[in-house]
C-alpha cells in the first residue's frame, strides 16, 4: 500500500471515530459506510493518481462488491477498484468499532450487524469515471509509443507477409499487449478515462472466469484497440479483402482474439 493511500485510511480512521464519539454508537456500520463514501469517492484523476502509486490496486475484481446499481452488471474499471477501497476500508472501520466494544463479532469473527442497520442502507452513486477529460499535456503518450511500435513493427512484416495479415495482426497485437498493473498503472494516469472501461463481451468466462481484474479488462481493450488499427494498417496497403460493402473481411477461422500476456 502507498503512503499516500495509508494516510487517506488513517484520516478516515479518525473522522470515524470522531463521528461515533458525537453522533453515538448506536449505529456503527451505517456511519462507517457513510464515513467511507464521504472520503474516498474520487474523481477519475484523483483515481489515476491512486493507482499510479499502487498499481496493484488494478488486481481487483468485482466480487459482488458493486454498490452503484448502475454498475452492477457491467462495471467499469474505476468502479471496481473503489468498490474494493470502499470494501476493505469499511472491514477496516468495524474493526475500529469491535475493538471499542461498539461492535460484536460472532463465534466466526464475522461482524454482527444490526439488520436494521443494514436494511438502511441507502444505493450509492458512484463517480462516472467515463467522465475524465483526456491528458493533453503529454506531446507523445506511452500508449501512442506503444501502438506506433506495433504499427510500425507490423507494417514492416506484413511487407514480406502480405498474404498472412490476419494473423500477422493478431500475434502482433499479442506481442504488444499490456498486462502487468505496473506497466498499465502509468496508461491510466495519463489518460484516465481508460478508468471508463467496462466487461462488455471481452472476456473469455472460459478462460478468465466471470469475476476479472479491473487490470485484465484495460489490457484487453487496448489489445483489442491495437488489433484494429492494426488491420486498417492492413486494408489500407490491400492485404486484406473488402465485402460489397467496404468491410474488411476477417479470415471465419482466425477470429481468436489476440493473446493477453
């Protein structure tokens, strides 16, 4: 965990306490989980910046964690990674409150909060991070440094494999694919509307199961990114042949995605 990420919990920490001292520890799970949302909600920046310092924070998954019912079946990646800052900050606080004697646990160590406490609990609106403005202060991204490597990487074999595009494309696309959270964690930060990203129907549940990484989800969207300007790079030279009319026709047996390394 970043320091800067530590100290933001410890500042929720005390205005936690702080809150149940005046208000009353009559309702200590409800007051967590507003002290919670109050402090952490972040803009897509802020989130970026978070991230930067803690790339793996991009591990995390949904793990039915949602509280925004809009994000619930198809969340984005900001919504994933603050459902489970949100998450494990509030295991943080009820265990502020048992250690007060202003929560119980049971004979599992599982918290036992009051029904009605839960029953109170009202839906959260999470930030749009599909909202953040893109960062043009850079003159040259690293993800731009990265597709003109491909492109031109791509360009170059395809001049001696005209006849092998698609897969040409596909292992190339492959080749350059970003996975690891600390080579993704600088995307974000300099474009944080990757933040915006959502499932849609890019993961394999065959291969990546149902409940992925936020991580895995940006590197799939900018393969699969990668992957079609690599075959407008393609169409443009002939390599590849168009229908009636003007798509690209794609080989039916070479639709495989790319692969995620």
């Amino acid at each position: 965990m970043s320091k800067s990420l530590a100290d933001l919990l410890d500042r929720v920490r005390l205005k936690y306490v702080e809150a149940v001292e005046v208000q009353g520890h009559h309702q200590p799970y409800l007051t967590a989980h507003h002290i919670a949302h109050q402090m952490l909600m972040a803009d897509p920046q802020r989130m970026a910046e978070m991230i930067s310092q803690d790339p793996k924070i991009l591990a995390a998954r949904p793990s039915g964690l949602i509280e925004d019912p809009t994000e619930m079946d198809n969340p984005s990646v900001g919504a994933i990674v603050y459902s489970n800052v949100v998450a494990a900050t509030l295991e943080g606080l009820l265990a502020v409150a048992v250690n007060r004697g202003w929560l119980d646990v049971d004979d599992q160590g599982q918290f036992m909060v009051d029904a009605a406490e839960l029953d109170s609990v009202k839906p959260v609106s999470y930030t749009d991070f599909s909202s953040a403005k893109p960062n043009l202060a850079h003159q040259q991204s690293e993800l731009g440094r990265i597709f003109m490597a491909a492109e031109q990487d791509y360009t170059e074999k395809l001049n001696s494999e005209p006849h092998n595009a698609y897969q040409l494309a596909v292992q190339i696309a492959s080749d350059y694919s970003v996975f690891s959270p600390e080579d993704l964690a600088p995307l974000i930060l300099e474009n944080p509307l990757l933040l915006g990203l959502r499932i849609d129907d890019r993961i394999d549940e065959e291969m990546f199961g149902d409940n992925p990484p936020a991580g895995l989800i940006v590197s799939l969207h900018l393969t699969d990114l990668l992957l079609q300007s690599l075959l407008e790079i393609a169409g443009s030279m002939g390599a590849l042949e168009l229908d009636s009319a003007g798509e690209m026709i794609i080989p039916f047996d070479e639709e495989d995605r790319p692969i995620v390394h």
